[in-house]
C-alpha cells in the first residue's frame, strides 16, 4: 500500500523508499513518519526488508529511489547520501557489539570524543543511572550479564543525545523473562530522554509494548502503519491478520450490510462493513471472540488444549469441518472428545 | 573409562622424559660456571645478543608489516581475487626459511641470473655498480619476514573475522568515520592476537639456523653450533643455550598472556553479516598489490626457482636421492606414530583423572613447540652422552664388546627430538578432538549398555580419526621440514632431505639441492592446504557468500 505524509510536526519521514541490492528489491515503496517522542516499530517475519529499512535510515545502506528526511533534513534519497557518522542517529545493535578491549565507561563516552572531559564523565554518570548500573564504570563487557550488556549498549547509543534512536531487534538474543524485563524499561528510558525511537522486531509482543505505531512489513513493503490496538483489531489485510495473534478464517456469506452468515450462526457487526450483499467472503475470528459457555446451543468438540494458567486455549471442532480457537476459564478443564458449548463475542468484523 | 592409576602414573613419566632436555639446559641458567660465562661474556656473547635482538626487531616489524595489512584486506574489503588472497598469502608457510634463504642467495648473488643480467644488459663489470648484499643480517630479515608472516596474518585475520561487523557501524553511528572506527577499533580489538602471532613468528626466528648460518649472521644459534663442533664443548654450548632459552621463556609468556587477553578482547557474538568494503579503482589496484607482494616473494618466486633448478640443470636423480627419500619419509612416519600415540596417552589421562599433576605434566610437555632444535638437541645429547658412558662401563665390566653410543649415536636421539619438539602440535589436534568427545556421549554409551571398550570403538575411534590423522600429517610434515636438530643428532653417514639440501647449499651447489627442496616444499603444502579448509569450515556462512 502506498501512503505519504506531509512534512508538518513529523520527525523521521520515510518517503517512498524503495532499497535494491543489485538487481534484487529488498524494500519497496515504503513511507511512514514518527513524531517527536513517539516510538515506531517495524514489525514483519525475518527477511521482509525491516532490518534493510532500519539500516538505510541509519546510514549503512543507499537508497533505490524516495527520500529520508529527519527534523526537515534530508537524509538521503536516490543520489544522495550523507555518511552515517554526519547524522546524529544512534543505532542499538542485535549482536550488543560493546568494545571488547575498553572498560564500561569508556564506552559509554565512546560518542562523547568531541565533549570536554568532566562533561563526558558526568555524562556517563548519569546514563549509568538511567540504567541502573552505576559503580560499572570500570568494568569490562565480559563481565557483564547479557541483560547488562544490552542496558551498556544503550546506554552508548544515546550519550550523544542523538535526534532518533535505532534499536535493531535488541532484545532478540535474551532469554524471555529478561526481556519482559528490559522492554518496558527502555521504552520508558527513551520516553524520560525524549528520544524518538524505531524499533525492529519480529516478535508483536515487544512491538505491542514499546510502540505508538507498528508498521507490519511483508516481502519489502508496509502491510499496514497503524496503533497496535488497530493493527490487532482492524488488520489491513489478510497477512496482517494472520500474522498478528491467532486465529482462524471462516468462509461467510454477506448477508446485509452488516451481517453475514457462517457456519456458526449469524454475525453482525456493529458498523457497516463495506461488503455487497450476497458476496462470498471471509471473516477472520480471534480466540478472544470465542468464549467457552456450558448449554450454549453452539457446540463443539475439543480436538486439542493448551493449559495457560489463567485460561485454557481449545481448539474446537465446529460445524463438521471448521476448526476455532476457544478461550475457557482456568476452572473449566474438559478433556479432549467432549463437547463443549461456545458462544461468539464479536463487537465488529473482520471480513476479508 | 580406564579408570586406574596407572594411566596417570604413565603420562607425567612420559611427561617428565619429554621436559628432560629443557630441565638441562634451564639447569645451566642456575648453576652457571663464573668461568665459563667471563669468557663467553669477553669473546662472543655481546655480538651473539646484538645480532639476535637485531634479527628480532627486524623479523617483528616485518611480519606485522606484511601480515596485517594483507589479513585486514582479506577479511574487511572485498576487491577482486580478496577469496583466492585469503588461502595463498598462507603459501610461503610451506617454505623452510633456510630454503628460501639459499634460494634467494641464488638468485641474487654476483654469479646469479640477475646480476648476470643487469651486468649484461648494462656491460657494466664487477665493482662498477652497486647492488645489494643478500648475505648479511637485513637479507635474513627480509627472508624470514618472507616465511613467517602467515604466523601473524593467520592470527589477525581469525580475531578481524571475529570481531562484530557492527563494531564499526557503532562508530559510525556515534559519530567516528568509517576509517577513523577501524583505527581506534578493529586495530586495538585485534591486538592480543596480532601480538600473539607476533610471538610465534619471533620464536620461529629464535629457533632458526639454516638462514642465519648461510646469511653469516652470528647469533644464539649459530653460536651453539660453533661452541659445540668447533670447540668441542657440551657445556658452552649448553650455556648458550640457556641464554637463548631465557629469551624464548619471555617470548612464550607473551604469547600465552596475549592469547588469555584475546579470549576477553573476542565479541561475544560472531558476526552475523559480512559486510565488506567495497573497494574500486585505485584502492582495489593498491589492495592487489599489497597482497600480491609476500605471496611473490615468500612463494612465487623461490617456488619456481626451485622448480627450474630441479628439473632443467640438477643431476639427475638417482638411487642415492630414493635412499634419501626412504630415510626421511620413514623417520618423518616413525617419528610422527610415536609423537601421537604419546599426545594421545596424554590426553586420555587428562580426561579420565584431570588433576593437578596431569595438568602441569602435558602443560610441560606441550612446551616444546617454543624451543628452537638446537637446544633441544644440546639438552638431549648431554644426558644421553652420560646414559652411553655408563652402560659402556657396564658392558666393559661384563667384559662384553663395547656396544658403541647406543643412544646418543643412533636414530633413538633423533626420534627423542622430535617428540620433544613436536609433542605440543600432536597434544593439541589430539586434544580438541577428544573436547567434541563430551564425558555425556560416555553416559550415554554406558547407559545403551555398552562397556569401555564398545564405548572406545563405537563413539571415540570414529569421532577422533580426523583430528589423528591431522596430528600425524603435521608432526610428519615438520619432522621432514626440521634441521638443526637433525644435523646435531642424526648418526654418523645418516642424511634426511632436509640435511642433504641444506648441505649442498652449503657447498654452493644449489642447483643439485633443489630436487630435494621442492619436495620439501610440496609435501609442506599439505599441512598449510588443511589449515585453510579448516578455517573454512569454521565460518562456512562467510564462504558461501563471498
């Protein structure tokens, strides 16, 4: 999809840009902006061109054809390329990649060179408390934990106040309870810095927490570039849908302007969904809209179950050959081959 | 498995036998004889330790100069030929440093086909220009540079490989330019290991007779030949070599402290992409040119001397050059059984019982590989010597035919040597090999019901076959290539190829020594080709694409 954005209180611009390595196309025809103090965040499985993207904002990669532009400064476009070191971009790395042979505090400084010394010191100071780890000043990288080294690399990359922060799937290398950990704090870190950010990830859970808008890349090009509640709920697309969350498409029948029929019933939707009467279309149910609800007269019959804790997950068999998602309350535990009855919560449709 | 003591008590005996030649001679460090050291000190000892340092400083710049320049290139820039770079700068490995040095002289000597030329082309005569002379300490530097770079292009290039390519793009994003990121950043990460194949080279140097003997240069080396054959005296020149070992220790400990250093300075990821430098037009020319330079001189050009000596003017070979061959290639082969069914005894203790002692006792063994041939030869000849005069006076109490030097005349001290010097590389093919073995695949073995010895033949035999035969190849391959403990050792009338080359370079026959120095050349390409497909095989991703 093709989008532009005027120039008007938007900081990063991303304008058209399409990226080719030779012959090969990796981006194309991408366009989205972030505003002063709002994170983004590139969101798209491994090889959609999001880390090409990243890359090219930050200066490593020339562009095909479009414009970059930050705080109405032109970045790049397609005969033009101001060095990475000329941008005052900072750039979180996967790979962490802290300076091996140099102590904490001095990486930190790294991008301080040009700063008088006591400035520089008390710079670092005061990141190292941002990041709680203050009194690390003297340490190397290989003593430090991989959540720490990750908080340093940080820590690095906006010491110079940088006008927009990179962060390239950064959390990606850690173990999962550590990431729970580390995502809402760096998120609440450049927020307290006013630092704009964009972020790269495959994984919606930390896109979902640290942006203000995802944009859902597939194959080179935005599928969507929206607030994650719009991305979740209102998917463009049937990629994003099925890419975002779980969940199960059903053929339907449309029936009036906002109704259709399924093989479970009669839907409708509290707007109108845009569908002519009579078309065969699909309509795309989450697990959340699937409640479990024993003497529902809709029933189905468990084939799988995950236990959650707070919930159990099914799978139900419904209508002979239609497969769905089912929540169900942690108490009610129900064994594979029964038949349960489910009930639909759906406020609105979505039909592709 | 084999969980008896006996295994334990075997390797530190075998242990204390291989670190007997060093305990000698580090014996004479301690219990110097005032005396001896005066006239040592009065008469050669200064030019010894001068022309050493000098050999030193000179070899040490020339390496990194040619080393890091060409180990950069290949690994950081992409510039046309950068693949087929990367595995022939390890070329003049291949190539013994007195070879080279005899082969140059050749070259380049008054009677030789360049000055021949210039004197042709010009009808200038001797005396009437100047040219310059390859026989003296800066043609030796240069020779040995010439062989021993790969040593610190090796190193380096394996610590650039590892470093992050996002180390670069950090600086860059913070502000450095891209080639003010490379000095203050890959240079500094990659220095433990430049510095630790700096030391190997510099021992290399140390360890070196053939080049500085026929180059007329007077060093440490040079010095324990003199003092033992000229002057007929063991304990001079064991003396000598003490010094020399002095020098070697704080060589090894340089070296050892720069590896530990390496580990910490290595990324704790490797990289995940391989983005080059792409580089064009004058730069790429400049780039060609700086790798072409060692790879001509270092290989090009003495191989191919060498290759036209042998074929086109040497003697024809005959019966005398197939005995020679036999002699080598079956010592070479004894030499290198022996050596790893030692490493491998060594191994197995460490892994059923690593203890203390076990430890100390293969790190002592694996010390050889820093000890230049002569002291080794010295510090065997000298407990041997004693060993052949008592039994000879046991043998004239027993009123028996005196039985000759039945240890330090025969082919026993040579086969000593050898496993002294060459212990250290068997040990650690041998070793990394058996790390892949985990104690777990044992439990898992016994746990399938299998005994010890179905668990050695089904899991351990299969698993470590490659890194034995490695073992073997390289022990063999430098036996063949060894020459100054050889020409102290070898039995009377007894001549390997190496010696017979060296020898007839001596005499100025190089032509008639070039048969058997190509041979020693090629079958030193082996080793060197195996190195590279291993290196390969550890980063298959950065090959695949590039």
């Amino acid at each position: 999809m093709t989008m532009s954005f005027d120039n008007s209180d938007h900081h990063l611009l991303v304008n058209k840009v399409s990226i080719a390595y030779g012959q090969h196309t990796i981006v194309q025809d991408v366009s989205l902006a972030v505003a002063v103090g709002e994170i983004g965040c590139l969101l798209g499985p491994s090889g959609c061109g999001k880390s090409t993207l990243l890359r090219a904002i930050a200066g490593f990669v020339p562009l095909k054809s479009g414009t970059i532009s930050l705080a109405n400064k032109i970045l790049a476009n397609d005969n033009f390329c101001l060095p990475a070191e000329n941008r005052n971009v900072g750039m979180v790395f996967q790979d962490v990649a802290l300076f091996p042979h140099i102590d904490i505090a001095a990486n930190v400084a790294f991008g301080l060179h040009h700063w008088p010394k006591p400035q520089q010191m008390q710079r670092v100071e005061e990141l190292l408390d941002l990041v709680g780890l203050n009194g690390y000043q003297d340490r190397y990288p290989h003593a430090l934990s991989g959540g720490q080294q990750q908080r340093i690399a940080l820590a690095r990359a906006i010491a110079p106040k940088p006008s927009l922060l990179l962060l390239d799937e950064p959390f990606s290398g850690l173990d999962a309870m550590l990431r729970e950990e580390l995502v809402p704090e760096v998120s609440a870190i450049l927020r307290h810095e006013k630092i704009p950010g964009l972020l790269v990830t495959h994984d919606q859970t930390e896109a979902f927490t640290m942006a203000d808008h995802v944009a859902v890349m597939n194959q080179g090009r935005i599928e969507q570039w929206d607030t994650a509640y719009n991305i979740y709920h209102k998917p463009d697309g049937r990629f994003v849908a099925d890419f975002i969350g779980e969940g199960d498409f059903l053929a339907c029948n449309v029936s009036s302007t906002t109704c259709v029929e399924s093989p479970i019933g009669h839907l409708c939707s509290d707007r109108i969904h845009g569908f002519a009467v009579g078309d065969k279309a699909e309509v795309f149910i989450r697990p959340d809209d699937v409640l479990h609800l024993d003497g529902s007269p809709i029933t189905g019959r468990i084939i799988s179950k995950r236990f959650r804790g707070t919930h159990f997950l099914y799978r139900v068999l419904i209508a002979g050959n239609q497969t769905l998602y089912c929540f169900a309350d942690s108490h009610h535990n129900h064994e594979i081959g029964e038949e349960i009855g489910i009930k639909l919560s759906l406020d609105h449709l979505m039909l592709f | 498995m084999f969980k008896s003591h006996g295994l334990s008590i075997f390797a530190v005996v075998i242990a204390a036998f291989i670190s007997l030649p060093v305990i000698i001679i580090a014996s004479y460090l301690v219990k110097a004889d005032g005396a001896l050291w005066q006239h040592l000190f009065d008469t050669v000892l200064n030019e010894y330790l001068v022309n050493s340092l000098l050999l030193l400083l000179g070899v040490g710049a020339g390496v990194l100069l040619l080393g890091v320049p060409t180990a950069w290139l290949t690994s950081m820039c992409s510039f046309p030929g950068r693949r087929w770079f990367s595995w022939a700068l390890l070329l003049p490995l291949a190539v013994p440093a007195y070879i080279i040095a005899y082969t140059y002289a050749g070259l380049l000597d008054f009677a030789g086909p360049v000055q021949t030329w210039i004197r042709e082309f010009t009808g200038l005569s001797y005396g009437d220009y100047w040219f310059f002379e390859i026989r003296s300490l800066g043609g030796a530097i240069t020779m040995l540079s010439l062989v021993l770079y790969p040593y610190v292009y090796l190193m380096a290039r394996a610590a650039f490989l590892e470093q992050s390519v996002s180390s670069i793009e950090v600086g860059c994003s913070l502000g450095y330019s891209r080639w003010r990121a490379i000095w203050s950043l890959a240079l500094p990460m990659a220095r433990p290991a430049i510095i630790a194949g700096l030391s190997l080279a510099l021992m290399e140097t140390l360890a070196d007779y053939g080049t500085v003997q026929y180059y007329g240069v007077s060093t440490f080396t040079t010095g324990i030949f003199r003092t033992f054959y000229g002057f007929g005296d063991a304990a001079a020149a064991a003396q000598l070599a003490a010094s020399l070992l002095a020098f070697v220790i704080l060589l090894v400990l340089l070296e050892r402290y720069s590896r530990r250093q390496a580990r910490y300075h290595s990324a704790a990821e490797s990289r995940a992409r391989a983005d080059l430098i792409p580089l064009v037009g004058s730069k790429a020319i400049m780039a060609v040119a700086i790798c072409l330079v060692p790879l001509i001189l270092g290989f090009i050009i003495p191989a191919t001397q060498l290759l036209l000596w042998a074929l086109f003017e040497a003697e024809p070979l005959g019966w005398d050059f197939v005995v020679l061959a036999w002699n080598s290639f079956s010592l070479a082969f004894l030499a290198a059984i022996i050596t790893v069914l030692l490493a491998i005894i060594l191994s197995y203790a460490k892994r059923t019982k690593p203890i203390k002692p076990i430890n100390t006792a293969i790190t002592m063994a694996g010390f050889g590989y820093a000890l230049p041939g002569t002291i080794i030869a010295i510090g065997i000849l000298i407990p041997l010597a004693w060993a052949d005069h008592k039994l000879m006076a046991l043998f004239e109490y027993m009123s028996w035919d005196s039985p000759g030097l039945l240890l330090s005349g025969s082919l026993v001290a040579l086969l000593f040597a050898y496993t002294v010097r060459f212990l250290a590389v068997a040990l650690g093919s041998v070793q990394s090999g058996l790390e892949k073995i985990k104690p777990s695949l044992d439990h898992a073995g016994g746990s399938m019901g299998h005994n010890p010895l179905a668990i050695l033949r089904k899991i351990h035999v299969p698993l470590m076959r490659g890194s034995i035969l490695t073992a073997v190849l390289i022990v063999f391959v430098d036996v063949l290539k060894e020459l100054p403990a050889t020409l102290i050792l070898r039995p009377f009338n007894f001549n390997t190829m190496a010696v017979r080359a060296y020898e007839l370079a001596s005499d100025e026959r190089l032509v008639d020594a070039a048969p058997a120095s190509i041979m020693i050349v090629i079958v030193g390409l082996i080793p060197v080709l195996m190195l590279h497909a291993s290196i390969t095989r550890r980063r298959p991703h950065l090959h695949e694409k590039f």
